[in-house]
C-alpha cells in the first residue's frame, strides 16, 4: 500500500505545523510581558490614587476645621 501523502508534503505540513508553534509561543510570551508591565503600571496608578484620595480627605478636613 502506497503512502497517499508524499515526503515533501508531509515535510511542509510539519514546517508550517512548527511555524505556527513557534509564532504561537513567540506571541505568548510577549504578551506575557505586556500583562506584567500593565499589572505594574497598575499598581502604581492605584497607590497614585490612594494617596491622592488621602490628600482630598486631609483637605477636605482642614477646610471644615478652619472654616
């Protein structure tokens, strides 16, 4: 019985398959990377945001004290 798939393009077929593997892994890690420097700029916005809201508070009881 003869193989209905000849060598060549089988060898395509496993090239494009390791291609496509390769392109995968290579996006998976970028965006990786992408989550964790958005996660850090996160956090940094949101301690930027805590403080400021610490600031409104203290104002906002200075205004009331001194008023």
């Amino acid at each position: 019985m003869r193989n209905p798939f000849p060598a060549e393009q089988i060898h395509k077929n496993e090239s494009s398959r390791k291609r496509t593997q390769s392109e995968m892994q290579r996006r998976f890690v970028e965006l990786q990377f992408k989550r964790s420097e958005l996660e850090r700029e996160l956090k940094r916005i949101n301690e930027v945001l805590s403080s400021l809201g610490k600031d409104m508070e203290e104002q906002l009881a200075y205004d009331q004290f001194y008023k």
